[in-house]
C-alpha cells in the first residue's frame, strides 16, 4: 500500500497480490523477489507468486517504515544462486531498528506444490471432527488490536502445536516438505520482539518463540471467532481469503464457510 507524501494523494493506493501475479506472468520469470512491505513472506502470497519467481524473500512480520537496507542489499542483487538467497535474507535481517531484528525467510516456490499436497494432510487432521485449532500460544504476525483479530500465524507453529504430539509421524513428514520450501528462516531467539505497530497489539509474551515453533512463513487458519470480530475486515477473513489459490490448493475452502 502506498498512502503518498502529499494531501492530494488518495488515503491508499493498493495492488491486490492476484493482479499483481497476472501482470508480472506476462514478463520473463524472475530469480527472486524482494520485498520490503509488512507480512510479505505468507504462503498464500508466494503460491501466487509462483510462476512469477523462483524465490520470494522478506518477512512475515512487519517492515519499518525505512524498509530495507539498499545500499548493503544492491551488491548482493547480482548473485542468482540459492546460497545467496540467504546471504540476501541475512541483509535484511543484519539492520537493526531499535536494536531489534526483522524475522526473515527464503521460499523456493518451485516447492509449493509438493508443500500444498502434504499440508492439505495436516489441514484435515487439524479440523477434523468440525474442531478449531489451539490458537492462543501460536506465534502470530498479525492483529487488528484485538485476540479475535489475531491472524496470520506462523505455519510451523501451529502445526507444531496441534499436531507434534498427536501425529508426529505426519507433521514430522510434513515438516521435510517445509523446510525443502521455506528453505531459510532466520530470527533473533535471544531477542525474538520486532518492531511493531503498538496499535496491533503483537504479544510476544504467549509466543514463547523458539526453533521447533519458528517457521518464517504464515498461513490464514480459518476461526469462528472472526465471524464476529469488531473489525468488518477481520469479519470477512474466512470468505475473503477464498479469493486467493492457497486455500484450494490444500482444501481449505470447507472450513472457511461457517458451519
């Protein structure tokens, strides 16, 4: 989103993520892409992104205004091999804002599909029997200020906390997948609080952020609760989210309508 600089600017400018896809499926496919916006780095986005690039790169959480560091990235941007796709990553997660570092991750989206096909697994055993999943410890990149605004959880976490135990097996194959697909995840477990809009109301405190949970990458979890949240927004997760290919891709479609 960009709100302009000037009071003739309109509030917002936007660029919906499937148009965004259409237009840049019409060029030549790139290595990679950066971005310096808020909760880039989410499934659903670089599913769509897909035939766009060969990697996305950035963060799950929020970006500081002043975005990335350019001037330390630019020297690295000629270098197409994987392994710089971290060194990449580790640019953005090298600047500190307030001496707190930005999560960040590497995802080969040539790997999504193989992801899609074992998480629509996990995704049925995580709804089975018409059930919610266990939110409320699960490390979570996004909020409208509110716990029923509370979204954009981390993917690893919340398969890791509903599942580890009771289907080990599974999330344990599931999680091979993963880490051939989100194949860099970086964050500061000494100090794992960003800097966040105090107005989101980010706790850090239920998180308990540590490297079996933290996967780098969110994903939309349909809830009940935000058919009644305060937001109109957060209100239109579980249909608006539908307008994106993820949630088909994994069968999500049928716990996103209510029941």
């Amino acid at each position: 989103i960009d709100y302009g600089t000037d009071n003739t600017a309109p509030k917002s400018i936007w660029i919906n993520i499937p148009t965004l896809a259409n237009t840049l499926n019409r060029l030549k496919k790139f290595k990679y892409i950066i971005a310096d916006c808020c909760n880039f780095q989410c499934v659903e986005l670089a599913y769509e992104l897909r035939h766009c690039c060969e990697y996305t790169i950035g963060s799950p959480a929020e970006m500081p205004s002043k975005g990335v560091p350019y001037a330390k990235l630019v020297p690295l941007l000629f270098d197409t091999t994987e392994q710089n796709m971290q060194s990449i990553a580790d640019g953005i997660f090298n600047q500190t804002i307030k001496g707190k570092h930005i999560p960040v991750s590497v995802i080969k989206t040539s790997e999504l599909p193989a992801l899609a096909n074992k998480t629509q697994e996990l995704v049925n055993m995580l709804y089975e029997e018409n059930k919610e999943p266990s939110v409320s410890k699960v490390i979570h990149y996004f909020s409208d200020g509110t716990a029923k605004g509370r979204t954009m959880y981390d993917m690893k976490d919340m398969f890791y906390t509903n599942l580890y135990t009771d289907a080990a097996t599974a999330y344990q194959q599931w999680l091979q997948v993963y880490d051939n697909t989100v194949i860099y995840q970086k964050i500061d477990y000494d100090n794992p609080e960003w800097i966040t809009d105090p107005r989101l109301n980010i706790n850090f405190y239920v998180m308990n952020i540590q490297p079996e949970k933290f996967g780098g990458c969110s994903m939309f979890f349909p809830l009940k609760r935000y058919d009644s949240a305060s937001s109109s927004y957060a209100r239109n997760y579980n249909r608006n989210i539908l307008k994106l290919q993820w949630p088909h891709a994994i069968g999500l479609e049928k716990y996103c309508t209510p029941q």
